[in-house]
C-alpha cells in the first residue's frame, strides 16, 4: 500500500465561530479545539505541510469581515503558526474555490487532504465534495471539526444531527472519516485511513432500519 502525501487544511478557525450566533456547538468548540491543535502538533512532527484558510465576507459584512476581530484566527491557531504554513483567504464555501490551494497541493506532491476547522454543515462538507472532482483524497477529523444548529423554511435541524449526519454522508463517498487519534496513528503508520462506500453504507442503512422498524413492531404488539 502506498503511504500518503497528506496536508492539513485549517478551514476557518476564525474567532467568528466562537461566539454570536455562528458559534460552534457540536462537538463544542471547547472540545474540537484541542483536537485542531492537536492534529497541527502530529502534523508538524510528521513534517506534513500545512495550510490555513481564512473567509472573507468583504470589508462592508456584519461577519467575516477582515476588518473586524470575528476574522481573526483564533489565539490557539496564532500562537501555532509558523513560516511555513501555506495562507488563503477564501470568499465561498470550498477551499479551493478561487484559491490556489490546489495549486499549491500539486506542487507539495500532495495526494491526500485532511480537513479541520468550520463549519461541518458548509465549508467542510463543500471542501470534501469538490476534492473528489479535483482527484484529492480526503480525510474529515470528526472531533477536530463542529456544526451549528441550523433552522429555515425547510426545518430544523439541532447541530448533532447535522454534524452526525454529514459525517455519515461524507463517509459513505466522499471521504475517510476519523477521530484525531485514530488519525494521528494513521499518519505514524504511514498509512491511509479506511473508508466506506455508497453501495455498503446503503446495505447497512437498509438493515438498521429493517431491524429499528422490526423492533417498532414488537414493541408495540408487546404493549
């Protein structure tokens, strides 16, 4: 098996999402946190480059304006940053949408992508979809990344849920999923984190479902 050429991308941890009503919370921020810095610490150790993406909303936005302090990397990224870490600012939800964040994977030889940071329900979801086009792999830290609650016309969902799900979804196509340990012993090993696919996560979502729906079933003759 092939070893990696990983990089980690920092999707956004702005001050922004640690406070007001963008502010992360689940996994809480106080818990995803750790686990960023933590990764950033494996990576450094591992000598795998690194990147830190920014968003911008432009100098006239209520958020996300480069203005004002919500921009800012949060202290604990801050005080993490060296030289040598690649830098962006980016205006939509993907990384590598009118970047040159995968130009600059190309030239590190870069074969595999590890996504942290904000948010799971937009930047990170868009970033691993638009990787699968751009021929990266990559690899979602389920606690080194955070969801909000998310509430429209078209309902509510609390930010578990929406994080749970999203990282079912990305994991059943469009990337591994792990914690940080199991990635960090990943990274170690040299080795690439396993992943599923659509056709066996559809099959086993069928038997979940079969065997809730057969419970439902014998509860209710039991009552």
């Amino acid at each position: 098996m092939t070893t990696p050429r990983r990089a980690l991308l920092l999707i956004d941890v702005q001050n922004e999402y640690f406070s007001g009503p963008l502010e992360i919370q689940f996994p809480a921020h106080a818990d995803s946190l750790p686990k960023i810095t933590g990764a950033i610490d494996a990576a450094t150790k591992a000598g795998i480059p690194i990147a830190v993406i920014q968003h911008t909303a432009g100098e006239d936005a209520p958020v996300f304006n480069p203005t004002m302090p919500g921009f800012a990397l949060h202290p604990e990224i801050e005080g993490h940053r060296t030289e040598g870490w690649k830098s962006a600012v980016k205006r939509f939800g993907s990384v590598y949408a009118d970047t040159d964040i995968a130009a600059w994977l190309g030239e590190q030889g870069v074969d595999t992508v590890t996504l942290v940071g904000y948010m799971t329900n937009n930047c990170v979801i868009a970033s691993a979809v638009e990787g699968e086009g751009l021929g990266f792999t990559t690899e979602v830290l389920s606690d080194a990344t955070g969801a909000i609650n998310i509430a429209n016309y078209a309902g509510f969902a609390p930010a578990r849920t929406v994080h749970e799900t999203i990282m079912a979804l990305l994991h059943s196509n469009f990337a591994a999923v792990a914690t940080t340990a199991a990635w960090t012993e990943a990274v170690s090993a040299g080795e690439s984190l396993p992943k599923s696919d659509l056709g066996t996560s559809a099959v086993t979502g069928a038997q979940r479902a079969a065997g809730q729906d057969g419970a439902s079933r014998a509860s209710s003759a039991a009552r």
